[in-house]
C-alpha cells in the first residue's frame, strides 16, 4: 500500500492497480482523469460563484449570564429576509473556553457576494449579524460575543461527478465522497453519504472487477443524485428570500408543521435525512 499526497489538496490511496480519492472538490485527480464535475440540475461545471447562496458559521462563546432567548439544550433557528439563522449550543467539546463563557455554533446564510474574507469573520461581525436576526433580536434580549474561536464562509453549490469510475493504462481511477459529490448541508447528510460511499467501495474493492465498479456506480451515484435534489429543496425552502417575507413565512412554516404531522412523514424525512433509506436490502 502506498500513501501519497498530491499538492496541498487531496489525499490519495493507490492500492494495487486502483486509486482511491478523497478530497476537496475541486480534486486534481478527477480532472486528470477528465471526469466532469457537474451541477445536476442545469448540467453546466460545478464552479464557485458569487452568486451562490452564501452560509456563514461559527464557533463562538457567549457571555453569561445568558438571555432567556438563547436555548441551553436545543438548537434555535429563525427565518427573516435575508434568510435562516441557527444557534446551537454545544455541551461537549475538547476546546477550553473562558470561565463565564458558553459554547455555541452560529451558522447563517448572507447575501450573495456579501460576506467578507476571513479576516472579517470576527466578533463584531457575528455580533451585528445576532442583533440583527438571532434571538432575541425582536425583544432586544440579544446574546454577546466573548470570543469567536474558529470561522469560516462557504458558498453552497451542487456538483455531481459524471463517472464514479474509469479505466486508465492498467488501473483504475475510484470516486467517493466529495471528490464525486457536492452539496448543501442542509439536512446534514454529506458525511452519511461519503461514510456509504467508502463502505460500498471496499466491497467493490473485494471483488475487483468493472462489474463491481459499475454496480458501485450505478448505487453511488443515484444515491448521491437523491441527496442533491433533496438537499436543494431544504435550501430553497430556508434560504430563499421571498418565502422569509412576512405573511408568506408564515404560511410557509404552517405548510411544514402540517405536513410533519402527517403520519410517517417525520419517519420517511429521518431515514432519508440519515441516510438509512439507501441501504442495502440484505
């Protein structure tokens, strides 16, 4: 087995004559192997632009005592018209955090374009983005940042690898994970979706022949093209910001409760959300 890192961005795994990839998106070995990277919806390359909807998260620690507004044990989320905000209080964790402080992640979409560099994710930042639309925000009951302990800003795009495997000289190139597959977080299912990757691949791995590659393949790549059109919906429906006007959010968050309330809905939406809906039968 031999371990081999190419540039700054992918790891890459040769065993035998195959090669594995996990990376970044943008994956040196995809496009050396003219694999094409595509949104699925409008089939045009999958490249980064201002004009994605734009989330920006971070890890914070809040100031005590806390506001009656900032939940201890669940997570908060509000809609408005520029979009969703969620603050989720974080109870575990290995970093130490100041005396009369609280961990909490802070995550929310901004205008297209809008967001800054990495230099201007800092508290003040943040700050004025939770007096704005976090909670309390209608009451003046906002939370204060102590510190902001890590940041970041991400533009949400949908790619979707047009093989997942390719014959080249005597080997083979292998896709899994986000070297094959982008797409929002919304709903939380990138990391369940690379996991099933790497289980499905091993077994491909096992048997060793383009058969097995192409079954890989063909489950792969329809799961992944399902999360993707689930994962769009979810973000139109947060992200979008005419939904979040008054009057139509209201109808909109009454549609959502009425439609969780139909019997096996809630069931059908974690199975799906978890990933366990694209298991195998046996």
């Amino acid at each position: 087995m031999l371990l081999v890192r190419m540039g700054p961005n992918p790891w890459c795994v040769s065993l035998r004559s195959y090669l594995k990839t996990y990376s970044r998106a943008l994956c040196q070995i995809r496009e050396a192997a003219d694999i094409a990277f595509l949104d699925p919806r409008t089939q045009q390359p999958s490249i980064p632009s201002d004009d994605n909807i734009q989330v920006v998260l971070a890890d914070v620690t809040f100031e005590e005592p806390l506001p009656p507004s900032v939940p201890t044990s669940r997570l908060w989320g509000g809609f408005d018209p520029d979009g969703f905000t969620v603050v989720i209080p974080v109870r575990k964790s290995g970093r130490e955090t100041r005396p009369g402080t609280d961990l909490y992640r802070v995550a929310m979409n901004v205008p297209p374009g809008s967001a800054p560099d990495q230099a201007g994710l800092n508290a003040e930042y943040f700050q004025r983005l939770l007096d704005a639309r976090g909670p309390g925000h209608t009451t003046g009951q906002t939370v204060r940042i102590a510190e902001v302990l890590t940041s970041s800003r991400y533009r949400v795009r949908s790619g979707l690898a047009s093989q997942f495997y390719k014959r080249i000289g005597n080997g083979w190139v292998l896709l899994a994970g986000d070297s094959a597959h982008i797409h929002s977080p919304m709903g939380g299912q990138g990391m369940n979706l690379g996991l099933s990757d790497g289980v499905h691949l091993g077994r491909a791995l096992v048997v060793g022949t383009e058969e097995a590659f192409k079954q890989y393949e063909l489950k792969r790549r329809t799961a992944a093209s399902e999360v993707i059109a689930f994962a769009e919906g979810l973000t139109r429906l947060a992200a979008n910001t005419w939904l979040n006007a008054p009057y139509i959010s209201t109808i909109r968050n009454w549609l959502v409760w009425g439609v969780s309330k139909i019997p096996g809905n809630a069931t059908r939406a974690a199975w799906r959300v978890s990933g366990l809906v694209y298991r195998d039968p046996e």
